[in-house]
C-alpha cells in the first residue's frame, strides 16, 4: 500500500504539478528511502515520534545538512498531499521543528531593500518604467542577465501569469510572471506602442535601433538604482536572482520547485541557497541527546 500511494503521488507531482522527470525521480528516492528505513505498511502508520526517528538516523549517517533539509521538505510536501487528500487523519510532520532556511553563500539583499530600491525609482519617465519593470521581473522571477536580455514578446504569457524563458543549454522553462512585475511590464510596454523613430524589435527590452538591451547597460543600470535608494553594497543584476531565490526558500518554498523556476540542472546548485541554522542545531541537540534529556546531574 505504501509503494501504491508513493507512485500516485509522483504521479500527481509529473502530471498536476508539472515537475520534471529529474525532480519527479529525487522525490522517489526520498520517498523510497524513508519507506525502506520506517518498514511500515501505511504512511497513515507514520507517527511524529518515527519521523523524528528517522531525521536522526540520517544525521547518525553523516549525512550533509543540506541534504537533510531537502529529505524533510521532500517528507512534508509528501504528507501534507496525504492529509489534503484524506489518505492520512493527522500530518505527522505538521508539528516536527524543521530546520529554518538561511543564507548561505550568495550575496542577496534584504526585502526592505529590493522595495526600497524599486519605489526610488521615478515611473513618470519611460526610462523609469523600463527599469522598474526590469528589476521587477530580475527579482520576481528570478531571471539570469542572459535570460532577461533575450526576453521577446512572444516569451510573455499574460493571461496564464508565465514567462518562456531560454536559459543555459538552450533548455526552455516556465516561469512565474507575479503581479508587481505583471503590472510594471505592461506599463512599460504601454510606452512602446507605436512610438515614431523607433525601430521594431522582438526584444521586450530594446534600444531606440531595435537591438536588445546589453550586459554593459543592465550593469549601469543597477548600480545608478542602487545608488538612488542609498545602498552601498556591491549589487549585481545577478543579485536579484539570489535574492528570488533565498526569500523563496526562506519563506519555506519546496527545494525542488526553486530549482524548476532556476532552471539549475542538479539540485546541488539550488542547495548553495540553504543551510540548517544554527540555533536549530543547538535545539535539536538539547532535545534529543541522552544527557541533555537527563537533565543536569547533582554534584
């Protein structure tokens, strides 16, 4: 019965989510290495109290934190599926202290930030609603400088809230096209109808001649924003994407799913993103270790 729910829920995954063969092919490993390790028949069988069991087997495996993390998110997306569908009456992991998504390596700014760096911008100009709607779809979809540069209209999906994206490889993808950016794009474009001297482009982002924007002008564009907002630390086009990327994971989005709107090809490269924090290191010590669970000894 376990092995049956497991192969509908990756069936969900590939058919109703969309995930890719690669993605859809970790979340069975997942799945079949917790189901191996419990040697229950059920997962309505699974109790909190074996679902910590097994975090703590991992962890006496040496297993890399990072890796960890990606087997709890994988567990939890899992039940939360059985319990929304009524396979399972209660969620044994809804309750389990998971560890919390931190920065790790990538130099990313804050929310207060990116918001402040937007509203600096004067809209009045087109220029200004052109990097306005630039920064928006860098930060809001996560874009590489490539992918945004070679952006075409024929790319933009309004109605369905997607951009087609081209990124490394030539490997296309889907990616969310939220509201703010949603807005700032067709405001920017607005601009661009039908105006006199300037060549036809297919780019979304082009100069007066019709070629797309360059690397060189995107650079200089940050940086002119950045300054405007008084921020002094370094930031690239690129930082927007870290930026996408952490706040995503940090507000508890599923490894797998950042790694779909990345387009990164190993979810290795995701997980540069994450890193179990340190205080729930020390927590999880405290609750768990024998000696820590004894309590301290009389002298």
């Amino acid at each position: 019965m376990f092995e049956t729910i497991i192969q509908d829920y990756l069936q969900h995954l590939k058919l109703e989510r969309g995930l890719s063969t690669n993605s859809v092919q970790s979340y069975r490993c997942d799945l079949e290495e917790f189901k191996s390790f419990t040697t229950l028949k059920s997962p309505a069988m699974v109790s909190t109290a074996e679902f910590t069991r097994y975090v703590r087997h991992l962890s006496e495996l040496s297993r890399k934190p990072a890796t960890i993390a990606r087997k709890i998110s994988s567990l939890k997306q899992f039940f939360r599926y059985l319990y929304d569908k009524g396979l399972v009456r209660i969620n044994p992991v809804v309750s389990f202290s998971a560890p919390r998504i931190s920065r790790y390596h990538p130099q990313y700014l804050s929310v207060r930030e990116i918001a402040g760096i937007i509203e600096a911008i004067d809209t009045s100009t087109t220029a200004g609603k052109r990097d306005r709607a630039m920064i928006e779809i860098l930060y809001g979809s996560g874009l590489r400088i490539s992918e945004l540069i070679d952006l075409k209209y024929s790319d933009i999906e309004f109605e369905a809230g997607f951009l087609k994206v081209v990124g490394k490889g030539r490997k296309q993808r889907l990616v969310p096209l939220g509201g703010y950016a949603r807005e700032s794009l067709e405001a920017f474009l607005a601009t661009k109808e039908d105006k006199p001297g300037q060549a036809r482009s297919k780019y979304v982002f082009s100069n007066r001649s019709g070629q797309r924007y360059s690397r060189v002008a995107l650079w200089k564009m940050i940086k002119k924003r950045v300054l405007q907002a008084g921020i002094t630390k370094p930031v690239s086009p690129h930082t927007f994407r870290h930026s996408f990327a952490t706040h995503l994971l940090e507000g508890g989005a599923d490894l797998r799913v950042v790694q779909e709107m990345l387009g990164h090809a190993d979810i290795s490269t995701t997980q540069i993103y994450t890193t179990i924090d340190r205080e729930y290191i020390v927590a999880e010590h405290k609750k768990y270790h024998p000696r820590e669970l004894a309590g301290p000894q009389d002298g």
